[in-house]
C-alpha cells in the first residue's frame, strides 16, 4: 500500500511524498531515480547556455548576503530587467557537471578551496559531546563509520573502523543520516523519510545516535531553551547575530493558554468526540506544536548554518582584502561561492601563491568560530572546476 497525503496548504512534491515509501515497491526508486535525471536536464541543461553572456562569454548571476540562516543565496529574478538569475550554488559536485566551468584563459588556472567538513567542525566545537571530539583529537578517519561504530555497536562489534564502510554500508548509511538529518533540526521521521525506510525504524535510529552522543541531545535541548527563553536565535558569540522568532509573541500567547485546567477540558471533550474539540481545542493544540516545532528546528539548525555562513564572508572579506592591499583585484578574480567553497581564477604564475593565500585566510577566519576543534581548508588547482 501506498500512501498519499496531500493539502491544499502545503502539497508536497510527488517525488517527496514517494521517498519515505521507497521500500514499499521496487518501482518507486526506478521512479525517483528518472525524476532525479529529468531535474539535471531541466534545471542544469538548456537553461545554463541560454545564460552565456554574449559580450564576457561568462554566465553571470546575483547573490544575496542575507539568507535567514546568514547564509549567501543566489539566483532569483529581476522583474523590473526581465532578468532570471541562474543559481550556481546548487549545481551537483560531480565531475560530469562541474568539468564543464573551465578557464576562459588558457594562461590561467581556477582555485578551488573549500572547508573540510565545515558545518560537522563547527556542530562539533559548538555541542562539545566527548565522542565527537574523541573522533577530532585522535584523527580515526571515516566519521560516518566512527558514528556507525558507536550507534550500532553490537552489530559491528566484531568489524574493525576501517571496514566498516564495506563490511555494512547499510549502517554506515544510516548513521550518516542520521547525524545529517538532527544537525539540521530533523528527528526519527525526517531519517526515515531521507532513507526510505519505516518512520519506526527512523526512530530507532535516532535514539541510538542520542545514546552514542549523550552531548548533542544536551546542546540541543540548550539552544531551544535559550530561544524559547529569548525570542530570537543566536548564531555565535564572535558576531553576535541573531535570527528573531518573527512570531514569537503569538506563541507565547498560545502557550499561556495550556495550563492544567485546560489539557484536562481538552481530554474530557475529545472524550466526548464533542464539536468544541474539532473546531477550536484540536487546532488550537495542533498550531501551538507547530509552531514549536519551528522554533526546536531553527534552534538547532540556525546556530551552525550561521556560524559557517559568518565564517565563509568573513574569508571571502579577509582574501579580498589581501588582494586589493597587492593590488591583485580583477587580476585575481573571486568567481563564485558555494557556502563552504571559494573559487577563484588567477593567471598560471600566480596559482600557488594564491592557493596559499586563500587557504590562510580560510583557517584564519575558521579561528573565531572554532576554539577547539581547527577548521581546515583545502585548496587546488586546475583548469576546471574540480571540487
């Protein structure tokens, strides 16, 4: 049996609605799997060369600085010029699709440098779980695998570190998700949706994850109380910015309502299957969680997306800044970049000693989001967009 649940409010997408059912029936990753390439055609084909500038022979887009995690956005529309922007932060990573953005000179060399692990480092100087940073301090390798061993360490008890990856990629898989999935603000449902399996065993999951990092729940738990405390979501204390809760007032309003008086009015008259618990008490309840649940999303989400977007402007500011004291600019060209990733193009003779440079600056702003665990870059070069 498959379901499907739609609303005229929030009608998800039928490939959305199919994923958390793809063990149901052998067709449904067939069928993803078509609508994933059908998206590479559409999204990433002909509309890319219709965007080939005539005079630059470039394809030239717009970023917006502020996204409501402080991230860098791009792409969108200008009505006023008739313009729709391309988005080149979300083309895939893989070498079919970014082999083809090349040098426009053959005398010059792109820059490629990007963070390793950016938002995992920052999660992990941010919640301080002992296991976590275990995995940092003693360089154990694969962390999905390191995740693995510890949330399923009974099932892999007899597999070395090292194997883990081919021995039981399943569980390698899952606790990938898994750590993806609540870094994000996710829970069981949200694992079990990413990897198609049922919502009990997405649970499941997750309380192992909890359990092998006790940390995580604690600054989890943190984060929400200091924004249910405050009204608004701090990113780091170096910036100091923060993401208002644009409706926090109504719900603190909401919450005031639910005292003892009113769950035991509420079970009574759901009791009674009464008119009053359809019409006003079950909406009632059912808006005040979803609020809530914005907050507990954006509470653990907000904090390191921020923290990575304020780290990546401020290596973009500190390598401009040295380009322009060299007077490098327009010599050394900042092309695109990609929330964790800064590409450059800068003639041949120059590339190691920018290479060098924009890795400095990386870890050097890595230095006031990062206090315990480093954050690293790692730059190359090529004549094409190789990360």
């Amino acid at each position: 049996t498959i379901s499907y649940t739609l609303s005229l409010h929030d009608a998800l997408p039928i490939s959305k609605q199919l994923q958390p059912q793809a063990y149901k029936s052998s067709l449904i990753p067939l069928y993803l799997e078509y609508k994933k390439a059908e998206k590479s055609i559409s999204t990433y084909g002909e509309n890319w060369l219709k965007q080939i500038n005539k005079i630059t022979n470039r394809i030239h887009t717009n970023f917006s600085p502020l996204m409501d995690t402080g991230r860098l956005s791009c792409g969108g529309k200008d009505k006023s010029r008739g313009i729709e922007y391309v988005n080149i932060q979300n083309l895939p990573a893989d070498t079919r699709t970014r082999g083809c953005f090349t040098v426009q000179e053959d005398s010059n060399v792109l820059i490629d440098a990007d963070y390793s692990g950016q938002e995992a480092v920052i999660f992990a100087n941010k919640c301080l779980d002992k296991n976590l940073l275990d995995f940092y301090d003693n360089g154990y390798g694969d962390q999905h695998s390191y995740v693995a061993k510890l949330c399923f360490p009974k099932e892999l008890q007899d597999i070395p570190l090292e194997e883990v990856k081919k021995k039981r990629p399943d569980l390698r898989q899952k606790a990938k998700s898994a750590g993806f999935a609540l870094q994000f603000g996710g829970v069981g449902a949200t694992i079990a949706s990413n990897l198609g399996i049922p919502l009990e065993e997405g649970n499941e999951v997750e309380e192992a994850y909890y359990n092998a990092f006790p940390g995580v729940k604690d600054y989890f738990q943190k984060v929400i109380d200091e924004t249910m405390q405050n009204g608004y979501i701090l990113f780091n204390d170096f910036t100091k910015r923060k993401s208002f809760i644009d409706f926090f007032d109504e719900f603190k309003e909401l919450e005031k309502k639910f005292t003892r008086e009113y769950w035991d009015k509420y079970k009574e008259e759901k009791k009674k299957d009464s008119s009053k618990f359809h019409s006003e008490l079950l909406p009632e309840v059912r808006e005040f969680f979803r609020l809530r649940g914005i907050i507990e999303r954006k509470s653990k989400n907000y904090p390191v997306q921020g923290s990575a977007g304020d780290c990546t402007k401020l290596a973009t500011y500190l390598l401009f800044d040295n380009l322009r004291k060299q007077n490098l600019l327009n010599i050394v060209k900042i092309i695109n970049i990609v929330h964790d990733e800064l590409l450059l193009e800068c003639p041949e003779e120059l590339g190691d000693t920018i290479s060098k440079l924009t890795q400095e600056c990386m870890e050097k702003a890595g230095t006031y989001f990062c206090t315990r665990v480093p954050l690293r870059a790692e730059p190359a070069i090529a004549k094409y967009w190789k990360h």
